[in-house]
C-alpha cells in the first residue's frame, strides 16, 4: 500500500497495485484495467456491428487473435529498448505484472496481424482500421490507470494543480501524473473519432487522424517522462511519436484539400 497526494487537488489517496489475492496468488489492477479496456472495446464494437460493410464477427475473430499478439509485441518492444536490464535478469522478461507494456509496441503488432488477417480474408485493411481504432484509443485511456496504481511513467518535478505527490527510493517529490494527461487526451481523442466514424470522407481517415493525434499528444508528453525507453539520447517513443505526427498529419491535410476540390468540381 502506498500513498499518493494530489496537493493541488486537495486528494490523498491510498493505493495498492494488488487489486486481489486468489488461492495466493495477486492479481493486479494493471492487469484488470487492461482486460477491462478489451472487454469494453468489444462491447462497442458489438454496437458498430456493420459498420464499413463489415461483420462484427470478423472484429472479433481478429481481436481474439491480435489481443495476444498485441500484448508480446507490446512487451518485446519494452524490453528490446531496456536490453541492458534484461540481459541481465532475463526472468524478468516474463514478469508483466508490475507494468513494462510499449504500447507503440502493441500498436505495431495489432496493425501487421490486421493486415495479414484483412489480405487473407480478401477485406479492406482501412476499413477495418477505421473500425476499431476508436476503441483503440479509448483502450489506452482506461489502460494508463494501471500505471497510476503501478505507481509508475510519471513526469519530472512540477509545482502545477495536477501535480502528484510520491515517495520514490525514500524520498518524497511532486511530479507530473503523465498517465492522467495521456488517459484524459486519448479519451477526447476517442470522442474525436467516435463523432467522426459517422461522416468519414475517405477510407483511411480515422486511422490518420488518430495516428496524427496520438502522435502530437505522445510527444509532449514523452517529454515529460522520467522512464522514457531510449535509443542513444533520443527518447525513441517521442521520436516515433514525431513522424507519426508529421506524416499522418500532412496525409490528412492532403486528404482534405483533395476532398474540398472534389466537393467543387461537384458543385459546379
């Protein structure tokens, strides 16, 4: 059990990362918020059944595959970038339960098993991005509570309203809560898209409008971070998160001026 203070909230908070024991055996709330984003992922998928000509059958034959597969890739990112520790307690590896999820990771994982699912299948690979990757981005915003309750990716020092007071290797300090500006800016992104999936211009558009988005926000807030992952003296998940944003940022201004002349040359 371990205390955490929102000062300028005026909230103190007792937290445990151990959510339960079954038969002695703990089961954390990483591992609950994570299971309960995929189940809540489903659900609404469930509802979109249709949605860009495609079954909700196939949304969940995909997921039941890509949902493992996510989570390896999401972890082999983590340690690929951490190898020196790894290396070293290579045990550790296997031990997912107190966090140590890239989700650029599982991210890259998830969109090369649709790929491959969608060609074998003979469907549409952005349609059926555009699908599910509002949901996506809702996932990560419930997802990044369980690093709150991990007591981890937190930010450096600060003194603003959000600051969040811990004790790390004996010392008390007030940081940035980075996982509640990710959750709260993927969770508007989800909004984002969720009132978008309705009137999409072209196929691909909600994917590159999350890419983009999910990109800009990631870069700040990577910045902020006291355990990014590196490469070098880069932080490599701001790097990635840099030319996503660029990139699929100037796709979709692209897209858009190609849709307006459309939409003239229609007019007149």
């Amino acid at each position: 059990m371990k205390e955490i203070i929102f000062s300028g909230l005026g909230l103190k908070l007792n937290v445990n990362s151990v959510a339960i024991s079954i038969f002695g055996v703990d089961i954390y709330w990483y591992a609950i918020l994570i299971v309960s984003a995929f189940v809540i992922a489903i659900i609404l998928c469930k509802k979109d059944d249709k949605k860009y000509g495609i079954d909700f059958e196939n949304i969940l034959e995909v997921l039941i595959i890509v949902i493992p597969i996510s989570i390896i890739c999401a972890r082999l990112y983590y340690v690929l970038f951490d190898l020196s520790y790894y290396t070293k307690n290579p045990i550790e590896i296997f031990n997912i339960r107190n966090g140590g999820l890239a989700i650029y990771g599982g991210i890259i994982g998830a969109v090369i098993t649709i790929i491959i699912y969608c060609r074998a299948k003979k469907m549409n690979i952005l349609d059926m991005l555009d699908y599910v990757v509002p949901y996506l981005a809702l996932g990560q915003a419930i997802g990044r509570w369980g690093n709150f309750f991990n007591g981890e990716a937190h930010g450096t020092v600060t003194n603003n309203i959000f600051r969040m007071g811990i004790v790390e290797n004996g010392q008390y300090m007030e940081v940035h809560p980075t996982f509640l500006y990710e959750s709260i800016c993927n969770f508007i992104i989800f909004i984002i898209l969720f009132l978008l999936r309705n009137k999409r211009q072209y196929k691909g558009q909600i994917t590159y409008i999350y890419l983009s988005l999910y990109g800009f926000i990631r870069a700040i807030i990577e910045g902020l971070r006291t355990d990014s992952l590196m490469l070098g003296t880069f932080r490599i998940s701001q790097v990635l998160s840099i030319i996503l944003c660029v990139t699929f940022g100037i796709i979709v201004i692209y897209k858009q001026i190609q849709c307006k002349k459309e939409k003239c040359k229609h007019e007149t």
